[in-house]
C-alpha cells in the first residue's frame, strides 16, 4: 500500500511486531506521562494529585534528565 502526499510518497508495509520491539523503541524513545488532576468542592480543593511517570533506558534517562527537570512545574506555597 502507498501513499503519496506533498511531501513526497510513502511506502507501508504490513509487519509483525512483537512486544520485544515495542519495548526496544520505548526504551530506546522513552515515553513520559505527566498529570495533574485537582477536585475541589465549593472552591475548596480536596483532592489534588501531581503525576510525571517517566519510563526509558538508563542512557536514555541521563541524555534528556536536565531538559526533563527544566519542564517540572514551579512548586505551590500555600
């Protein structure tokens, strides 16, 4: 199957993946899931939770961890 578009033509190929290369390219890649979620009841919050689950190779990890420590949220003083 091909496609062609502006940018030139593109080739897809039907492959088996297995989950040994999905988990070689996310490790490889990384993938990072950041949250935040907050409930409040008549402007009182009850409940506020602060996730960034980061997963990756180590090597993957030290290549991106002063970039990923600038994205970090500024802390709340409450």
């Amino acid at each position: 199957m091909a496609y062609t578009s502006a940018m030139g033509s593109l080739e897809r190929t039907a492959t088996n993946t297995s989950v040994i290369d999905v988990l070689d390219r996310v490790l490889d890649k990384g993938i990072v899931i950041d949250a935040w979620v907050r409930v409040s009841l008549v402007g009182i919050d009850l409940i506020t939770v602060e996730a960034r689950v980061l997963v990756a190779s180590i090597q993957t990890y030290l290549q991106y961890a002063d970039a990923v420590a600038e994205l970090a949220p500024p802390s709340v003083i409450t």
